[in-house]
C-alpha cells in the first residue's frame, strides 16, 4: 500500500496513492475542522504545497451536514480541494466533550455506551448517536480518502485497568468499523483506506497488545490516538519506540494530533509517516511565529538540536519598527509581501488579514521541515 | 493635471498621473483604513486589478503613527502597496465623533476651536490636536499622492446660518492647508496632488459660493464632500448639479464616500471621476454580495434600468443546496473557485475565509462597474 522510496533506520520516504494522488511521506496535513482551514484560501492551500487535508466528522456531521457535502461530491468538490482528504472519526470529539468508556455521562450530557456515543449538539441542544458504523457512513459520504475508526481515547492519567477496557472497547467498535466499511466502501479505484487507531494510554504492554490486535485484522494503515491528551512528552517516544516495532513495514503510520517541529522529527525517525496538528495555524493565530535557525537545514541538524528554529511573538514592542521579514529565507506571501512592523501593526489592531498571513507563513514552516525531513 | 480621453456631454474618462502610476478615471479607491483593506492582501488587490487606494488618517496617526510610517518610506511602501494612495484629512472622522463648529463638545471629549480639533484617542484617552497644519504634515509623511484638507462637515439636517458658518470655517482652513503644503511639500515628481472639499450642506447658493472660492484659490482637484450624512439621496444629484458646473475641466472630481453602484453610475454621468465606499467590503462581510443582471452592461444599459444589479443574501436559507457559483460570469476568486452552498457554509460557522471571499467578490464588481463606465 505504501511504496517505500528509502530507509534509513526506522525513518522512512515514501509514496501513497490516495484516490488517484500520489502522495509523498511523511507528511504534514492541515486541518480544515469544518470544510475550511481557518483564514485559508484553496488557493493559499495550493500555493503552499499542501498535499493532503484533514477534515473533522464530528463538525462536519453537525454543520452543513454529511447529505449536503454527499449532494456536493463529497468534502473535496465541496470545499474545491484537488486533492486527497483524510477525515477523523469523531472519537477525538467525543473525548473532548467529556465522554468516558464505563462512565454514562460527560458535558453537554454525551453519554458513551457499548454501542455508541449520544451527545448534543453545543449549538442548538439538537441530539446525535454516533455509532461506529455512523462514523464510517459519514466517512463515506464526505468522500473521504483516508477514513477512521471510532475509538475511544482514555485521558491522561488514567489506571491500567481503564486503559484495559478502554482499549477492549476500541478494539471492539474497530471490528464494526471494518465490517460496516467492508459492506458499504466503493470498490475498486474509489475505495478508501480504512485506518485503525492504537490506543492503551501510557502502558508498554496495551499498547503493543492493541497494535498486535489491529494488525491481525489486516487494516490499510495504523494510527497512534491518545498522545496528546496532557501526558508528558517523554510518554510520546516511549509510546512510539513500543508501537512502531508491532506496525507492517508496508502500511502508512499515523500520529494523530501531534506536534511541535522537534516532536515531529523525532517522530519521523521513529518511523511516523503522516502527521497532523493545530499548532502551526492556532499559533499563528497568537502571533508566534516559526523562524528557521538553520539556513540549510538536514534531518541530521535537525535532530542534533532541537534549536534549529525559534518561535518569535509578533505582538514583541521590539518588532514596532522592524521593517526586516519574519525569516529572509522563507518563500510564503507574508516573508515575500511585508515586514514584520506591519504584521506587527495588523495583530495590534486586530485586522483579520494578520490571521491569514500568520496561518500561512507557520503551514509553510511545517511543509518546508516535512520536505527537508523526506528528502534528508 | 488630468488628461480627458473622452467626454460624453458631462461624463468623461481621462487618465491621472499619480506618483508616477498613470490612473484611468473614472476610478473606485478600495478602502485601507488601517493600512489594510479589511480582509483583503496586497495580491488580492493586484489580482483584483485595483489602481489606487484610500489610506486613513486619522486611525494610522494614532496607530501606527504617521512618524513610524515615514520611516518604512511611507505608507505604500509599509503595506507593499505598488500603486497611488490617497489619504482623507481625518475630517470626516472628526465629524464622526461628533465635533460641531461653535459648539466646544462632542463624543469622546472633543472640541472644535477655530485652530482646529482636540480629541481623545476612545482605545487609551490619549489627547491629540489636529489643526489643519497637523493633517497635511501628517499626510505628507504617510507618502500619499493625494493629500486632502482638513474640512469641517455638516450634520444633516442643518440650518442655512450653520452650514454658512461652517462653510467659512472650511475654507479658512483649506487656506491654511494650501499655505503649509506650498512650504512642506517636496517638489518637482514627488508632489503630491492637494485636494480642496466643497461643503455647503444641501443649499444651493453655498455650494456654488464654495466651489467657486475653492476654484479661484486654484487646487490640483476639488472633492465634494457631506453628501453621506444621512441625507435624502435626491439631494445628492442636485449637488452634483450645481457644484460640477462650477469646477474646472481639467481637474479631477472626486465624491467623497459614496456609494451603491446606482449613484456610482449617476455621478460618472454628472462628470465625477473619483470615488471611495465601504458599500463594497462591508455588504460583503454582512453576506451581501453583488450579481450582474446584465451579461454585458454598458454604461447605457445601467442608466437605463437600475436594476442591472441584483443584491443577494448569501445566508439566505435558499442558497443552502445551491452548488452554483455567486455570479457565473464573474472571474473573481469566490466565483472562480466556490459555491453559494459552500459561501453559505463558511457565513454560517462564521469562518473568516468569508470575509475576505465576499470582500473579493463585491470590490470585483466594483471595479468591473468603474471599468465599464470607463469603456462605455
């Protein structure tokens, strides 16, 4: 599934089809929650060399609805991306709203049963179920080209014996997923990948359990859930050195949610193949900005110090009349179009426009360190 | 100073040179405000074919200082805008805030004294002073190519003796204006152009008095100014009428601050050449985007049937499932690339993305109906 390019340890190049696309790992994808990445155009996305969006079942289920993006031609013609899209579960939602395996109640009354998650939309109180076989239908109708399992993701701390269940439980509706995916997934060039999700929270012994457990059932590619969820960075790598070993050689690794520049180098040459984070768009948004340190950056460098960029805060007095850009070596619209006292000028009176530059110049960042990790 | 191309009875087109940028009028001046046009970069006003923009400068005084902006080379240059700016005199902001001649009080403590304007900043209660003097030098260090006078603008309604009054103190003032500009303003390529405004409320003989003073003390253009105050619009086209009759040929006319595209076209037919609005981006960024009813409008056509143009809700429950584009026969960004269903999406969930769309789309029609009345 995955044609592996080059190895080098664990880390790997690669390339994946996905619907039609080929698509080079590892990679970086930007989060479009609701059928748009905040303050991004499609065409800011293109110019980018964005190649692959992540869109979010459980928004996109509530608002504008999985008919809707179905009549349009699913998420891609919807949203005009000419690309692959991969969509998450909802599980991660589901956790946010407060839903516990063995616990019938959370926020905004979600209550997670054996069968399936009922919560209430936040909005207007209008009640949902969200069943391992509805995720995988909204999936499907959203066109998606990477499609989830629904999981349940165990917080951080949480006791080995809930781990235990939790995990039984994803491993479980990932059974479901498979089997309803298998019943109703187009065939031939239009079928998706299915992805499972390992879970186990931070014990050495669920995780590869449940890695083991995935792996027998034969899915198309393999995330890591439950990494970022306030547990300590140090579990991350443990995390990834005990699940990667279980993993296929030729099926695509996921690490779902994560990370900062350092976190996701590492992760590369832990053998992560796909990433995706809100980080560089929400960060943006604040005004901290990635600047690179290393004008030639390599892998090599990369790993050898983890200074090798530096986030600076825009909204910083002492960048008032720094008429210099962000970073002289970085190609994206703000860098090339204006200095960083007038990005300066636009967060300070709050022009919506700052979000946009800041957004793109951080997406840049990551894809530029997600093609210096793959052709190092 | 300005180049007539053609003339049809009142109505002409000609070409400006502003800065060393040559302008075709009759022109539309998007609106940067803040040294940003709302939602909208540097490249998308390229991409809209955009020839000239409006800075203010009452807010950039205040933020970021016009001080800080000379020293990025000027405001063009600050937002790497590679064109003419015309900055207004910060007049019609002090009106805003409520400054009346011969009464000492208004909103936010200001008070309008003969020798001009204190006011506090409403963001932190700083106190400033703006004189006449302190307008053009300010304008003369934000680099516009167009510098306008500081005016005193008449509420509306307002009695004869009060608009008289007010009148008087306007021309001093645009006195004063000319006499520091003549001292302060660079020579030869790099002057800028000085505007004078006619004001004189909705009375005739004011009006023309004012025009013709303004005439004989010999400016580079002449704007006609109080004519969005809130007054009935059918006082509009009589103050065209009798002040355009007063003005010279061959100097460029611009009013100030309007207006839907009706009026646009009705102005060019009495002989304006120069125009600024929010009409445009701030319809757009209540949902309210402009549709040619005409596939191939020509100036004749709209004069003939207001109704060349339609005003659509995007929010509008009816454009839920519409998966056609805004206007099919128009070639901005929002139109080129997404849908009403999808525009509908990105208002709904409040996405920022629309703002900047719907602004794009509405300053594309803008600009279209200036390029049509130019060709017509």
């Amino acid at each position: 599934m995955l044609k592996i390019v080059k190895n080098n340890k664990k880390a790997r190049t690669g390339v994946l089809n996905l619907g039609g696309f080929e698509v080079q790992t590892p990679f970086f994808m930007p989060i479009a929650t609701k059928g748009a990445v905040k303050n991004i155009s499609i065409e800011d996305l293109q110019s980018l060399g964005a190649q692959i969006v992540l869109g979010n079942t459980y928004h996109l289920w509530l608002r504008p609805g999985d008919e809707l993006i179905k009549q349009a031609g699913g998420l891609a013609e919807f949203m005009n991306w000419n690309g692959p899209i991969l969509t998450d579960s909802g599980g991660f939602q589901v956790f946010s709203l407060g839903a516990r395996a063995g616990k019938n109640f959370g926020k905004n009354g979600v209550k997670l049963i054996e069968e399936g998650v009922e919560f209430s939309d936040p909005l207007d109180g209008k009640k949902y179920f969200m069943s391992p076989e509805k995720s995988i239908e909204i999936q499907l109708n959203l066109g998606s080209n990477v499609v989830m399992v629904l999981d349940e993701c165990p917080p951080f701390p949480c006791s080995h014996d809930y781990a235990r269940k939790s995990m039984e439980l994803t491993l479980r509706w990932a059974a479901r997923c498979q089997k309803y995916f298998q019943q109703k997934a187009p065939e031939g060039s239009k079928r998706p990948l299915l992805f499972a999700i390992v879970q186990g929270g931070v014990y050495e012994d669920l995780r590869k359990e449940c890695a083991r457990r995935l792996v027998e059932m034969n899915f198309d590619g393999y995330a890591i859930g439950g990494v970022a969820v306030g547990e300590p960075r140090k579990h991350l790598y443990e995390i990834l050195d005990w699940v990667v070993d279980e993993l296929p050689q030729d099926k695509p690794r996921y690490l779902m949610g994560l990370g900062k520049p350092e976190e996701i180098a590492a992760a590369v040459e832990a053998g992560i193949d796909m990433f995706d984070c809100v980080i560089p768009t929400r960060e943006g948004r604040h005004g901290r900005l990635f600047v690179w340190n290393e004008e030639n950056p390599t892998m090599t460098k990369i790993l050898a110090d983890k200074n090798f960029y530096q986030t600076i805060n825009i909204v910083n007095k002492k960048f008032e009349k720094d008429f210099s850009p962000i970073d002289l070596n970085c190609d994206c619209e703000a860098c090339q179009n204006y200095s960083k006292a007038y990005l300066h000028h636009l967060l300070k009176i709050k022009e919506p426009l700052f979000l946009r530059l800041a957004s793109i110049h951080n997406l840049n960042f990551y894809l530029k360190l997600m093609r210096v990790l793959r052709e190092s």
